[in-house]
C-alpha cells in the first residue's frame, strides 16, 4: 500500500489533495501530514513545518504544491538526496495566459491612461495601437512561459522570448544567452518575467536592466519578487521611465500594509493569485508520476538544485 502525506498549510487544500490522490491511486492512503503521523512513500507539499522531514525517513520524492521550488529548496530540513519534482503547469498555464493577456491588453488599450482622464475629469481620445505595435517579451520560457509567449502570438502581439539556453519556438523571436539580454529588453513595450528564482536571476532587474528597457515601458512579474530590486523599479516609475508594473509576486508576502507598491499610482498589485494551483488537476499530474517512478521510469519536472529549478 502507498502512502502518500499532504504538507500543505491549506486544510481545504489538503482536504482536496488527500481525495483526489485517494481517488486516483486505488490501494492509496493519502492523509494530510500532522507531528506523528506514519512515515509516507511519497509526499506533497508546500513548506512542510519544521520537524517534518525527520520524521519521513522513507520518502521517494517530495512534489512541490506548485510550479515553483524556490521555497522548498531553502528549507533547512530538506534531505541532500532526496528527489524534488516540481508540477508541470496542471492547469496553470490558462491562468497565466489569461493574466498576462489581460496586463497587455491593457497597456495595448491604454487603460491607465484612460483611468487617470476619468480621475482628472478629462475626455480625451488617444491615438489608438494595434497588436502589432505592441513587442512582448517573455522572460523565462519554461512550460508557462512557452505557453504564455504562444498565446500572445496567436492573439497578434509580437513576442519574443529569452532562456537561458538557445530554444527555438514557433512565431516566438527566441533570444538567449549568446545574444544577451540587452538585446532583449531594447524592444520589450511589455515584459513579462516568468523565469524561476535562483541565484542568477536574484535582483537581476535592477536599475541598469530596467533602464535597457524602452522608455514607457511596463514590467509585469509574474515570476517571483526577488527577480526584481524594489527600490529600482520603484524609482524607474517615480521617474516616468516606465509608464507602470503590474507585480503579482513580492519579496516578503503578504506585503506590509505600508509598503510603497500599494499606494503607487503606476502599480497594479494581485496577493500572488495569477495561476493558482488546481489540486484536482495537479493531483492527476503526480498520480500518474507515482505509478512511473513505482515502474521505475524516469518523470518530468525532476529538480536539478544546482541549477534551482
């Protein structure tokens, strides 16, 4: 019999774990974990507490609650050996894509601008723009971020992506390491970060990357905060270089009720909640990886922690 144990701080969520995995297991125990609850073969969590991991000397693997694992691998406890699997969109995609197109739509349509006429009391029509005066970059295209370059493609936008090693994707304007990132941001109206966190790309977008941006442009972070200095983007806006960001993602979460992104007139902010994750999808996803490491096939989403993703 495997038994599987939900680390998640989310009762409900851990309600919903522990029925679909049941569900989708036959012969499966899946219990939310709790101090002195029977080592499992296999776990799900988000940030398990404190204790957790020494009393899981069994564990095969530990999924993460989501698509990131930034959190996971900075947890004091985390066993060296133990493989980390990270989820492989399991219905976040559609949530992204439908966010990000919403952010660019917006700037496209000139929303803010708009907003702030109503607010002064002017009326006013702008000049309007097309998708295709709109240059989208994608900054990250793993599983979400190809999804989400793709779609805006489809939509009209003109996208172009950057990974860090070369990929070539279809309507996609593919850049890399080779080209350099200044080469990317130069034509970006929009940017979309929708790369992992990890030592690389820590407070990569500072003062001096935002400035390779074109003036008026608008940041969206959908990624996570510490890609992006705080104090730099906050200055970039106060000066007018960028014409606004919309952050769904902070360095401390919950933000501080006093934090100057939520007072900023050039910031839109969302409490993390672009692409939530889906436990009955998600739970599919890891019910069909338990079966193949149970075969002892090889499974997508295996983290490598030198490289943090």
């Amino acid at each position: 019999m495997t038994r599987i144990t939900i680390a998640h701080p989310v009762q409900a969520a851990r309600e919903r774990w522990c029925e679909a995995l049941t569900r989708l297991i036959p012969g499966s125990v899946a219990e939310g974990w709790e101090p002195g609850a029977e080592p499992a073969d296999y776990a799900v969590g988000w940030y398990p507490d404190a204790g957790f991991f020494p009393t899981q000397p069994r564990l095969k693997a530990l999924f993460s609650a989501g698509a990131g694992v930034d959190h996971l691998l900075g947890h004091p406890e985390l066993p060296a050996e133990l493989p980390l699997i990270r989820l492989q969109d399991a219905g976040m995609a559609d949530q992204m894509i439908e966010y990000c197109l919403h952010e660019v739509l917006r700037v496209q349509r000139q929303a803010t601008e708009y907003e702030q006429q109503q607010r002064d009391g002017g009326w006013k029509e702008l000049p309007p723009l097309r998708r295709s005066d709109i240059t989208v970059g994608v900054f990250g295209l793993g599983v979400l971020g190809t999804q989400v370059a793709q779609a805006l493609g489809a939509f009209g936008y003109r996208v172009r992506g950057y990974s860090r090693s070369p990929k070539t994707i279809a309507g996609i304007d593919c850049f890399d390491d080779s080209h350099g990132l200044q080469s990317f941001l130069s034509e970006c109206r929009v940017l979309i970060l929708l790369a992992p966190h990890t030592p690389d790309t820590e407070d990569l977008f500072d003062a001096t990357r935002l400035s390779w941006l074109p003036e008026g442009a608008w940041l969206v972070n959908v990624a996570r905060g510490p890609l992006v200095v705080d104090e730099d983007l906050l200055a970039a806006l106060d000066s007018g270089r960028l014409a606004g960001a919309t952050l769904d993602v902070f360095r401390q979460e919950p933000l501080p009720a006093d934090h100057p992104f939520r007072r900023h007139p050039r910031v839109r902010m969302t409490p993390h909640s672009s692409a939530m994750t889906l436990p009955e999808l998600s739970a599919r996803q890891v019910a069909e990886k338990i079966a193949a490491l149970e075969r002892g096939e090889p499974v997508g989403g295996l983290v490598l922690r030198q490289r943090g993703y």
